[in-house]
C-alpha cells in the first residue's frame, strides 16, 4: 500500500523523523506506539500529505508519490486520515462537516444528513446522532465519534489507507470495541489501516503488526504475535521494563496513600443523589484521599465535576458579594486540551503559570523571573519535553496535556479535579503522573477527585463512586473494584 524509505522530518534545529523505512501490506492492520515526541503523529502527518519530507522517498499503490504531495493527492490515492486533534468545525452542522471532510462529495444536503447517520451507525450502534445538531455542542466522545464515522468513510474505496492518530483516547471502552469491530468490518481486500495509539494492550489485541518509535526512529517491527506487553513497553524504552514499572503496570494501589488514622475533614462534601435506598447520596473527598468517579460515559460525571469546582470557587454573601471566608484552593484539569485547556497562541510558560499569576507576581507587577522560575520547575518535574518560551502547539498531544497538569499543580492546590487528563499520554508518562499523584495526596495530603474511563486508573484510586443516569450508584473501596464489580454497578438500573 505504502513504503517510505529514509524518510526524515525536520522542524529548525528539531528532527522530528530520522530516516524512517516502514511499509504496509494491503490488507493490514498496523499499530505503531511510542512515547511522546516519538515522531508518531509526524510520520501520519506526512502520509496524509499535510507536512512536507524534508527527504527520502515515498511510495503508495507500488509508484513513487507525484510531487507536490499534498492533502488533495493523498486523499485522490486513497489515503484518508483522523488527526489526534479535532478536525470537525463545530461552528458548523453535524452533516455540514461531510462537505469539509470530504471536499469530493457530491450530494446535496439531504445525502449529507443520510451519510452522517450511516456512517455513525457502521462504526458505532450503540450512538444516534442528529445530523443537524451543531458539532460544538456534542461532547468529547460524541465529536471524535463523528470525526471517525466521517474519515472512515474514505475505506469505501478499493485500496484505501486509513489512518488513525490517537482514535480511543476520548473514548470508553465499550465505543472503543464498536470502533475496531466496525473497522474490521471495512478492511478487506486490499484496504489497510495504521493505529497510532499510547494503548499498547489496544494494539495487541487487534493489530497484526506492531511498529514501535523513539526519538523519531523506528526501533521495532515485528509481528504482533511475537509480543507482549513486557517487550513492547521495554522496546519503547530502549531497556528490559523495571521492575517497580512493572508492578506500577498492576491494577491497584495496594499500599494506598490515604492518611492512616482517624479520617480527615471533609475537603469536598457535594450532595448528587444516589440510584436507590442502598447508594450514596453524597460524595465525600477527604485530605490525602484519592477518590475516583467512574461509570459508562455520558452518566453525569463531568456535571458532578463542574458542580465541584465551582462549589469551592467562591462562596457568596448576598447577591454578587463574595465572601472572605478562604475556600480551599482548587485546581481542574480538562481532558479537552484544545478546546477547553490551553491558550493555543502562548508559550508553554504562559500556559503552566496562567492560573497562578499572583505566586508569580511582586506588587501586582507580573515577574518574568518568577514566571520563568515556575515554568523551568514544572517542565522538569512533569518531565516536559519542550523549552518554556517554546508555542504550545509545538508540543505532542501528550505534552500539552501535561502542560495542563503543571498548570493545575503551579496552583497549590489543596482539592485537585481531574476530567480524565491522562487522554493521548504514552504509558511511560502515566505512570510517572500516577506516583506523582500519590505523593501529593501522601505526603502534601492534596485531595484529588479523579474521573477516568479507564478501569485500571480508576483502580489506583482509595475509594471510587460509579455514576449512573446522574446519580451515585455504589462506593467501592480501595482493592475491591474488579472489572466484574465495576460492569455490574454501571449497568445496574
């Protein structure tokens, strides 16, 4: 379908990919993993003709890439692609987007609103989408679904590329399935697709090759058959994977990082509601307490967030006076980065220190010492791969989403609300973004309120509370959440 041969990629004094040689056979299905900053979305990026080579050769359908070789020419080849980042203009309709998608689609509007809804309902049974609802006022999940559907569309075509940039990370696990199951269900013949994912379970379970890169270099190529978990993750680090990783890998947080004792006050007390008699009705986080919110998405989990932040924002006195009661500090961390995160236009250093301006300020008088200072600190504890007066676009997915935690911790705060922030960052960063997560509840006794659609996350937390229809369905304690425990509770009525 595809070959590159010695390909590289440079940004200024930044290579992005070093002579890379990969192929594809029709009929595949090829996962590449890596780390961020690996050269990943790179390599996609050039496929699907929206970044240049700075050289070495590509080859698609067994003939050498006409020249120029841009969007338009990738996608007359067949090479369709869904970008890690939204590539749906949510100003418009949802079947307005077919037309931006799919710039050689001739119907009219009426065809556009039926190719939405069938291209939904292939890859994904269990959605119903109004074509004429607005793309901006669909969730996370509903947007990358409707991205998907529509990208998808290109396998149509007899020897069709399709290539996926992160697809799973705004998604459960049980549209995750429908997804591959759907996918499957297009690639015959001669189509083939490339996954990139931070999901390594994902590309053993339905990949048939794995292609694994660092530092812009392809370090393995092998048959997904010939791996495990252990040899992918140890390739992607260049070293046999640690043991203290590996047991990190496991599900829970067996020896915990509650303070041990009598319970601490309550940092978050926030009536919701419990399902029946025996649930819930109110979720308590305490100091030092990570409390997980779980559930299948769309079960009000991101409302009892926002309800939680701005409970403890300010307090008010009588109409529009704030009270000086201090609340406690309170930081929120978006698994949205691009639409609900960073400023897009500013440096790293402006983003991580854009919630904390009084900490880096004498006077009323913003110091760029003090900010400096802030940035250099965050950008090496988080393990940022990025200079701090660096645009923040110029960062992998993953970076910037660690840019937003760094923003939330430049806070101090003393009650941290996650809305599933780990989306789209490399397996390496996680875990060290899990142990950084204890220590602050351990040893600064930071309350962290942590919604996550991943069961494994969830299982490093003291204590989760799994949501259903708006309402709290059942309390599971540290060590007691299986994945029998957790299906059962989200699906219980």
């Amino acid at each position: 379908m595809f070959d590159l041969v010695g390909v590289s990629k440079r940004y200024g004094r930044t290579k992005a990919l070093s002579d890379v040689t990969l192929g594809l056979e029709p009929g595949e299905f090829l996962g590449v993993v890596g780390h961020n900053g690996a050269g990943k979305s790179t390599l996609m990026r050039v496929l699907a003709g929206t970044e240049p080579a700075s050289s070495g050769r590509l080859a698609l359908h067994g003939r050498a890439a006409p020249e120029p070789y841009g969007p338009n020419t990738a996608r007359a080849l067949g090479v369709s692609c869904s970008a890690q980042t939204s590539m749906l203009c949510e100003d418009l309709r949802a079947y307005e987007n077919v037309f931006i998608l799919d710039p050689d689609f001739r119907g009219g509007r009426r065809a556009a609103r039926e190719a939405v809804v069938g291209a939904v309902e292939r890859l994904f049974p269990s959605i119903t989408l109004d074509p004429d609802v607005r793309a901006g006022s669909l969730s996370v999940v509903h947007r990358q679904a409707l991205q998907l559907a529509l990208v998808a569309r290109g396998l149509s075509r007899p020897d069709s590329v399709l290539l996926l940039d992160e697809p799973t990370a705004s998604l459960p696990d049980e549209l995750s399935d429908e997804l591959f199951t759907g996918i499957k269900e297009l690639v015959h013949g001669r189509r083939s697709v490339v996954l990139i994912t931070h999901k390594v379970r994902e590309v053993l379970e339905q990949c048939q090759r794995i292609v694994a890169m660092a530092a812009g270099r392809v370090i393995l190529d092998s048959p997904t058959a010939a791996l495990d978990f252990d040899g992918v993750i140890s390739a992607m680090a260049g070293t046999e994977l640690s043991a203290a990783h590996r047991s990190a890998t496991g599900p829970t947080r067996a020896s915990g990082s509650a303070v041990v004792g009598p319970p601490a006050e309550p940092v978050l007390s926030l009536e919701v509601g419990g399902l029946r008699e025996d649930s819930p009705g109110r979720l308590v986080v305490r100091a030092g307490e990570v409390v997980g919110l779980g559930g299948l998405e769309g079960q009000g989990q991101s409302d009892v967030l926002e309800r939680a932040w701005t409970s403890l924002r300010m307090s008010l006195r009588g109409p529009g006076r704030p009270s000086r009661t201090r609340r406690p500090s309170t930081a929120f961390v978006t698994g949205d980065r691009a639409g609900a995160g960073l400023f897009l236009l500013w440096s790293i250093e402006q983003n991580v220190v854009a919630s904390s301006l009084g900490r880096v300020s004498r006077s009323r008088v913003l110091s760029r010492r003090r900010e400096a200072a802030v940035a250099e600190h965050w950008i090496d504890e988080l393990g940022i791969i990025g200079r701090r007066q660096d645009n923040i676009m110029t960062l992998s997915g993953g970076n910037q989403q660690k840019v937003l935690f760094a923003r939330a911790l430049a806070d101090d705060p003393r009650l941290l609300i996650l809305d599933d922030p780990f989306r789209g960052v490399d397996v390496g960063s996680k875990l060290d973004s899990y142990d950084l997560l204890q220590r602050l509840a351990a040893e600064q006794g930071v309350a962290i309120l942590w919604y996550s659609s991943e069961l494994d996350e969830l299982q490093r937390c003291d204590a989760v509370y799994v949501m259903y229809q708006g309402r709290l369905v059942r309390r599971v304690g540290a060590g007691e959440l299986t994945s029998n425990t957790f299906l059962t509770s989200s699906f219980q009525s």
